[in-house]
C-alpha cells in the first residue's frame, strides 16, 4: 500500500505525521505538531501487559475514546508536554498501552541558544 505524509492545518494547529491513504491519523504514532503556542515532537511505542490483573480496572465501552480520537484530540489541543499529556489521558480506555516521548522544540531551542539547562518539560516520557 502506498505510504503518504500528511499536513494538516486546522486553525492555526499544523501537525504533519506519516499514513495510509484513507486513514486520518498515523499508524506510525509519529507527529510534528507546530502552531502558535509551541512546537511539539510526539512519538511511542506500544508495551504489553504483563499482569493480567489489570484488565480488571478497564473502564465501559461507552466511556471512552477510541485511542486515534485522543491521539488527534491531543495533537490539535496540546501545545506542550503537559497539555497533550492531559489531553491523551482523557477517556483512555486501559487497552492500548505506550510509552510516549515529546519534546518541546521551543524550551529545547531556548535552552540551545542561552546555552543554559533544559527547563522541566522539555522532555516527556508518558505511560
């Protein structure tokens, strides 16, 4: 099938990420999301779960979003770490689980230039 990358711009949010024909989010869970607030790299990879038990916290089906939703939701609506963070968590249903890493190129750019530190945030790791 043919791989395609794809750049939207929806109100000022530009997100630019690789897909398929067809479908409306990334099966690569890769993102570049930049708009007036920020500038966020967003990528994950998918872990399993081991203890079985867990499945017994697993909200209703009628109170969730399925995971490409959210993804979405959190790339329009999360201009930084802590706010896309907040947004992918909204709703998460328990079943698909992933490590996810953003950076925030604006702190990591400003740190780059001042020659100084990485404020806290320019770097998330979320599970």
């Amino acid at each position: 099938m043919l791989r395609v990358f794809k750049h939207y711009d929806i109100g000022g949010m530009e997100t630019t990420f690789s897909s398929y024909p067809g479908c409306l989010s990334s099966t690569d869970d890769w993102y570049n999301n930049k708009g007036q607030k920020g500038h966020l790299l967003v990528t994950e990879t998918t872990l399993e779960v081991l203890n079985d038990q867990l499945y017994n916290y697993l909200i209703r089906y009628e109170d969730y979003l399925p995971d490409f939703m959210r993804i979405m939701l959190a790339n329009y609506l999360g201009y930084n770490g802590r706010t896309w963070s907040y947004w992918l968590e909204y709703y998460n249903t328990g079943t698909y689980n992933s490590q996810w890493l953003l950076l925030d190129l604006v702190k990591a750019k400003a740190a780059i230039i001042n020659r100084g530190q990485l404020d806290s945030d320019t770097f998330i790791v979320m599970e």
